[in-house]
C-alpha cells in the first residue's frame, strides 16, 4: 500500500515537473471531461486516430457518416470535432457549419487529403479552428488536439471567473460603475463594447475619476479575463526601475541583479498589461516599448538577444491631454496611435452631480459594513448632507468623495441621520470663501509687506499641493513645476518643509 502511495506521489511529481517545463500541457482530469468526436468515413483513419486520443485519456466518439454526424451534434454537445472534409453525401463544410450553429464555442479541426489553399481558406472562414492534412502522424495528431484542449480549458476558465464575478457583485455595471450621467454612461458602454475585442484602450480623465475601474472592466469582460491584469505606475519608478520591471533583465546587467527576471509584459502574457500614468514614461523606455507593441518581442535589460515573444493586451490611462505632451515632445506621436486606437474619456465628478447621491450611499453602505459591526443599525445620509455634497469642488472627484464617506462611516452614531454639519470641511474650501482669494487680513497690511507675504503664501500652498499631486517623489514634482530638483528643495526648505524627509523623498 506505501509503495503504491509512494508511486501515485511519483506520478503526481511527475505531473507537476511536465505542466511547468510544457505551459500548454493537458491534465488527465481536463482530458477525462473532454468530449471528442471523429467524423471520417475511412473506417481505419477514424478508429485509429480513436484509439491514439482514448490511450491519451480523452473520451472519444466516432462516426462514419456525416448526416449522423449532423443529427448528433444538434442534440449534444463536444468540445472537439476532428471532421473530415470530403465526405458524401454530406460534406465536413457542412458539418462544420451545423456545429457552429448550435455550439459556436465547439472547436472544429477539419482533415483533408487535398489541403489546398482554397479550401483550407474556405474552411477556416467558415469558422474551422485549425486543419489537419492527411496523411498525419499520431504524434501530429496528439500535438493538434494538445492545442485545441488547451484553447478549450481556457475558454473554460474565462466563462467560469466572469459567472464567479456575477454571483459577487451581481450586475457589475451596477456595483463598480456607479453612474446614470449621460457622459459616464456614454465611457462605459464604449468600454463594454471594446471590452471584447483585443484593440489598445487609453483612457484619459482627472485624478480619481476612476481610469483603473474601467480598465478592471474592460480587463474582466473580455477574452482574457481567465489571465491576469498587470497594472503599473508609470510615474512612480525612476527611469531604470521602469525599464526593468517592464522589461526584465538579466543576471548581472547592473549592481544587484543577481538572477534573471522576467519583466511586467512577459507576466502579462495573455493578459493585460495597465500602463497608469503613461505620459510619464521616459522617451527611451517608450521606444522600446513601441518595439513590442509592433512585434511581440521582449528583450531584457543587459541582454542581447530576444528573450520572449508576448501577447499582451495594452490598456493605458493619463491624467493629462496626450496631444498636448506630443507637442511637448514628452510623448512618442507614434505611441500615441498605437495606444490611443480608442480613446475613453471620463467626466469629473463636478460634471456629474447626478450621481453623487448614488455614489455617497452606495460607498456609505460598504464603509459602515466594514468599519462597524453586523448588528449595528446603519444610518442614512439626509437631504441636506446630499445637497451639501453636491455643492463641493470635488477636485479629488470620487476617489476624495470616498474618502469623504469613509470619515462619516467611521464617525456616525447607528441609526442616526448625518446632517450637512456632519460632513468634514478641509482648509482648501474655507479659503475659496475669501471672494478677493486673498488670505483673510492682507488688505489692511502695507502694500510690500503684503506682497511679501502673498508671495511665500502662494510658494507654500503651490509646493504642497505640488508634492501631493507628484505622490511625494520630488523628480515628478520639478518636472510638473519646470524646475530643477535643486531649486525645488531650496524652496521647500524655505518655508519649513523638514529636511530629511525631503532626503527620503529626493530618492525615491
């Protein structure tokens, strides 16, 4: 009994070593749920190739009239059929047509013993999977049905994760893209449409409009929803980090790399790749990265070779006009059509009052249910504190109103109403009060003092509301100020920002 453990762990061992040196590599459960049917009026062929795919674990049915054929396939369904083109009185064309009709996911191979290219264009129009030329090798065989049960398992995969994502959210439209106004609804019903499609998707809006929601949309309807979303910030590396984690590198291209390391587009691989802040990227590194767009080749830091063919789908995203940064010359105009094949644009919420109420409960319930215990009774949000949230700048748009949400849900009572007052103010809005947008006091004081005085004012609101907008990194922050790095540290010292965290922050 131990050493028939020992042997079915062996196996499994085994097993393993295979799927990790062969990706495409079949499993024998995934071959045992697999339904095959031959269809071939060689009696010798049909049997023969039978019996090679049931030694190989899959479940197989065969068949030597195509009329037969025909009738079946309308009651039941198969995942693969191997049909042979030329038969009589029915042909394989017509077989192929009549599966697709009642079972356009099935995967059809048709056989020929005169593949010419005519009728393998025809076959293939028709909606053929792939065709295989008589006379062919078992192994030819094995290989052919290998790829298309792989193309089979991931068609699985993908319909499985898009039912799991509708038992939890139920309609996503409705939990993830919260909106009625018409402009927003307009950018969603675009992403739903390109959703299925493998067309480059930029999508451009404010700061926390929700660029990466819909990229997550886009990513999760369509036929690579089973594979992975690979997201990166394009502005939140230095330059040689960038390249790196795209691209990969090799053992010993710069100080600490000790190994190889696949970069972010061979990870992506049947995915997505989500290129946040794009116009940040350097000129360099956009070149290269046009190279693989073009072809599919990735080549690693340090390497000399092509290290990887990849087929990555490309959705990017900016907060800024990218025609804009072209005329600048901070962003490749050949990039830019290569990523901008349909353009998304989001409305600011500001744009959209419409839906904050919609939003504000919506992200009240979540928060409340996060934040507090099951039997505590959730407040409401009242009219006034609706009508008050309407009147807000928004400049963060939903994701400031979140965390706006977020403070009431952690501070309210159970079961109380949130009024107006209840909604958290911040420095930015009393200082819009003052109509003259001078700081309250100025006009009594004499005039070059004033100026004095208005002149560091406005230094150290513009530096820190610059710092915040760069995410703390100081090199985004003096190319958003078209100053140098030296300049900007200077300044901020002056007005009393500490110096070691400005240490910390210059090197990131």
């Amino acid at each position: 009994m131990a050493s028939a453990a020992g042997t079915r762990d062996e196996a499994a061992d085994s097993a393993a070593e295979t799927a990790a040196r062969d990706p495409l590599s079949i499993s024998p459960e995934v071959k045992a749920s697999l339904n095959l049917l031959i269809v071939d009026d060689d009696r010798t062929l049909r049997e023969g190739c039978a019996s090679v795919l049931q030694l190989d674990g899959f479940n197989v049915t065969t068949l030597g009239r195509g009329d037969e054929a025909i009738d079946l396939v309308k009651r039941r369904r198969f995942d693969i059929i191997l049909v042979d083109l030329y038969m009589t009185p029915v042909s394989g064309m017509e077989i192929l047509k009549a599966t697709l009709g009642s079972h356009k996911d099935t995967i059809v191979i048709v056989m020929t013993g005169n593949p010419s290219v005519n009728t393998s264009i025809e076959a293939l129009r028709a909606g053929a999977w792939d065709y295989l030329p008589k006379p062919f090798s078992a192994t030819h065989l094995q290989v052919l049905v290998g790829r298309a049960s792989h193309a089979v398992m991931v068609a699985r995969e993908t319909r499985d994760l898009k039912s799991q994502l509708l038992k939890q959210t139920g309609n996503s439209d409705k939990l993830t893209l919260l909106g009625v106004a018409p402009a927003f609804r307009a950018a969603v019903d675009l992403a739903r449409k390109v959703a299925s499609t493998d067309a480059s998707v930029m999508i451009m809006g404010e700061s926390g409009t929700g660029k990466e929601v819909i990229a997550q949309f886009i990513h999760a309807h369509s036929r690579r929803a089973s594979r992975q979303m690979v997201p990166i910030n394009c502005a939140a590396l230095p330059e040689g980090l960038l390249e790196s984690e795209l691209f990969g590198h090799r053992k010993g291209a710069f100080t600490g790399a000790d190994r190889d390391k696949p970069g972010l587009l061979e990870i992506a691989n049947g995915g997505t790749l989500f290129l946040d802040e794009l116009t940040e990227m350097s000129l360099p590194i956009q070149a290269k990265l046009l190279r693989v767009i073009q072809d599919g080749v990735v080549r690693r830091v340090g390497s000399e070779k092509e290290d990887a063919v990849v087929d990555v789908r490309f959705i990017s995203a900016t907060n800024r006009t990218p025609q804009e940064c072209v005329a600048k010359g901070t962003l490749r105009e050949d990039l830019l059509y290569r990523l901008r094949v349909v353009p998304i644009n989001l409305p600011p919420l500001r744009k959209r009052t419409e839906d904050i109420a919609l939003l504000a409960n919506h992200f009240f319930s979540v928060f409340w249910e996060r934040h507090r215990g099951p039997n505590e009774a959730t407040p409401k949000l009242s009219d006034e504190a609706i009508e008050f949230l309407r009147t807000r700048p928004w400049r963060g748009n939903v994701r400031e109103l979140q965390n706006v949400i977020e403070q009431l849900a952690v501070l309210a009572e159970p079961g109380h109403l949130v009024r107006a007052d209840d909604v958290p103010m911040y420095d930015e809005q009393a200082v819009e009060k003052h109509s003259n947008g001078l700081p309250p006091g100025m006009l009594t004081e004499p005039f070059h003092l004033a100026k004095e005085k208005l002149i560091a004012h406005f230094e150290k609101e513009y530096l820190s509301q610059l710092v915040t907008r760069a995410g703390s990194n100081m090199s985004k922050a003096a190319r958003l100020a078209s100053i140098d790095r030296t300049t900007l540290y200077r300044l901020m010292e002056k007005h009393g920002f500490r110096r070691e965290e400005l240490a910390g922050a210059l090197d990131e």
